[in-house]
C-alpha cells in the first residue's frame, strides 16, 4: 500500500488531483485509515490512474472518464468508443479550421483598410420567375448545401435551367437563428415539371430589392449588410419580405471562397 504522496510521485498525479478523483469517484483510495484520516492506494491501482491520464490526453471529459472505467471492460466497446471520440475531434478540427481562415482573412482585411468598406447599393427588381423550390429547415446555415443535394436528386436531370438562371436561398426565419434555420431554395428554369416529394415547382413574383454584390467568402456578409442597412435608412425604405441570396459563382462550381460572387437582396418598399 502507498501513501497519497507516494502514489502521487508513482501515477505523476498531483495531491490535488488525486484527491479530487476521490470527490468524483473516478479513483477512490484502498484504503482510509480511520485514526490518522491517511489515504492509503495499491500498486493494482496505478493501471487505473494511468487509464485516466490516457484518456484525458485524448480529449475525454471526466464524466466520459468515469463512464468509460466502469462500463466499457472489454476492449472492442472501448474501441468502438474511441471511434466515435475520433469522429468528434475530427468535427472539431474542421471547426477551428474555419475559424483559423476567417481570423486570417479579417487580419489580412485589417491590413488593406477593408473591413469598414463600403459596398455599392443598388435598388432592383427581381424579375417574374418559374422555380424549382425545396424548403426544409435545417440544422444551421452552412448546411444549405443539403438542399441543393436533394434538389439536384430529385429533379435535377430534368430540369431546363432558365436565362438568367437565378439560384438562390431565401431565409424565413423572422432573425438571425443559431440553429434549426428555415431556408428554401430557388433554381429558374423553364418548361414545365411534377412537383416531386419535395421540390415544387411555382411562380414566383417579381420583387423590389436592395442589393449589394459581395466577391470572396461568406464571412463578408456582416460587411455588406451595413452597407445595405445604411441605404435602406437614409433612402426612406424599410423591410418587405425575407431576406435572400443569388448565387453567380458559389461553392458548387467554384472552390475557392475568394472567387465565390454572392448578391445579398433585401426586399424593401418605400417607408
């Protein structure tokens, strides 16, 4: 049997800690004199402490630790655990990525003076239009692309696209939404079509817009956006409808976010 301090110096686990693992139950001492109040660990527990010091090198919460120790014993269900904890890094890492980009992007911006830049406003109309429509909500923003997949599924190989081909989403949430957002999807074209499963085809009315042409990534939209506000208030317009984007050059034919072309529309009438 060791001492605390003994065990500790042996696991290269801090006092501290380890007595925070007792709180927790995630490693309880051997024993616990009743007299002196010492807590006394076995040499069989160093496999343990060594278990948790793996695991939280992985990444591993100490609840996921403590459900870990006592539920998975045999080695294939702690494997198939790991697979999912290696998923779910994996996640992260593409996470931070696109964060490490944008921050890169906006010090770049910094350094040319772009990020207070002013976008040219225009006000248009959008013309009468026959569209391939799919709404659905989704889990967040960046997974549009999810309707454009199903789209294309369904109806795609049929379709006859228009000239000019506007290919858009229109977002029907009444705010911003972190998650579960209301998008719908229009694709122009002609001829006539059945609705299938879940893309519909209708016509669409012509409609006023404030517009401001954005080249680069998504990330410029907050940019623009006050750039359009600024319009809409100093012309004497107010909002008439959701809120939608066209498409001229995007991800599905251009992979590189710095070539992509986004016009952000606003509907709007008079105040």
């Amino acid at each position: 049997m060791f001492r605390i301090g003994d065990f500790s110096k042996l696991s290269r686990i801090s006092i501290r800690m380890l007595r925070h693992y007792n709180e927790l139950g995630l490693l309880i001492p051997d024993h616990i004199d009743d007299f002196t109040g010492y807590r006394y660990y076995s040499a069989a527990q160093l496999t343990i402490s060594n278990r948790i010091q793996v695991l939280k090198g992985l990444g591993f919460g100490i609840p996921a630790i403590g459900k870990i120790l006592t539920e998975y014993d045999d080695v294939e269900t702690l494997r198939k655990h790991l697979i999912i904890q290696h998923a779910q890094m994996k996640e992260e890492e593409k996470v931070l990525q696109q964060r490490l980009t944008l921050l890169q992007n906006t010090i770049y911006r910094l350094g040319e003076d772009r990020v207070n830049m002013n976008y040219d406003v225009n006000l248009k109309e959008i013309p009468e239009r026959y569209v391939a429509s799919l709404r659905d909500v989704i889990s967040a923003y960046d997974q549009e692309g999810q309707l454009w997949a199903r789209l294309e599924k369904e109806a795609g190989g049929s379709l006859q696209m228009a000239t000019p081909c506007y290919s858009l989403a229109i977002f029907h949430d009444e705010g911003y939404k972190e998650s579960d957002v209301d998008v719908e999807i229009q694709l122009s074209v002609t001829g006539t079509y059945r609705d299938t499963d879940h893309v519909r085809f209708k016509r669409v009315a012509p409609i006023t817009v404030a517009s401001a042409m954005i080249t680069g990534s998504y990330s410029l939209l907050r940019e623009a956006n006050v750039s359009i506000a600024n319009w809409i208030s100093d012309n004497y317009y107010e909002f008439d409808g959701s809120m939608f984007s066209i498409y001229h050059v995007g991800p599905a034919t251009e992979s590189n976010p710095d070539h992509w072309v986004t016009e952000v529309c606003y509907p709007v009438k008079k105040s």
